[in-house]
C-alpha cells in the first residue's frame, strides 16, 4: 500500500477521532453538530468518542500535533474554519504525522519487506499530499 493510502485507513479516522472527542469534551459540542462540521454520521463520532474507531495509530504522541489538533477544535468551536480550510488542516496534520515518522510502524505492518532505516518517502516534503 501506498502511505497515502495507509493515511486515509488509518490516519484520517485517527485525526477525526482526536478532533471530535475535542470538540465533545471540551468545546461540550453535540455530537451531530460535530458530525456536520466534518462531514461525516452522527454515528461516527458516537465510534470516534467511545474509542472504538480511530484507534490504529495513536496521533497525540507528540505536542507539535497535540497543539495542530487543539487549535483546529478551537477554531472549529469558535465557527472561524469550515470546509476547504478544515480540509486542508487535517492534510497539514497528516503530512506532519508522516514527516515525524509516526506513520512508519503502519507502512511496515502494511509491507513487512520495507527497510525502515532506508525508508525516506514520508519525510520528503511532497506539494501534493
């Protein structure tokens, strides 16, 4: 598999999971308001809150991400981003995931043949993720 494809399995569900138990936790947002903002069920963020998806990859290991997730809540909760802009923020979290190496443990599950000490291809910085 290709990491982007590895991201959207893994990583994307893991930042909206992040995200959504924010915004219900802190922010005391309602689920389906939650649901509304990113484009997704109800049903979902009921799974994201509960931790029973989202879960493949533990984002928040590092604070540079812990500080991306908090500001897109906080933003989100004070209606100042939406859409396009939310969109292109969870890329920017993602991309940073994948340049910080947290990616890795999945690629390589992904393909045990993968040589993770020669492995550069999320750390280049590619325009089009």
């Amino acid at each position: 598999m290709m990491p982007c494809e590895i991201a959207v399995k893994s990583v994307i569900p893991a930042i909206r999971a992040y995200v959504a138990k924010e915004l219900t936790q802190t922010y005391k947002m309602k689920q389906s308001d939650v649901a509304s903002v990113l484009g997704i069920t109800q049903t979902a963020i009921s799974k994201y809150v509960r931790d029973v998806r989202g879960r493949v990859i533990k984002i928040d290991k590092t604070e540079e991400i812990r500080n991306m997730v908090h500001e897109i809540a906080s933003e989100v909760a004070d209606e100042k981003i939406s859409g396009p802009q939310l969109i292109s923020r969870f890329c920017e979290v993602c991309k940073t995931l994948r340049q910080n190496g947290l990616m890795c443990a999945l690629c390589k599950r992904s393909d045990p043949k993968m040589n993770l000490q020669t492995c550069q291809i999320c750390m280049v910085d590619n325009p089009a993720c």
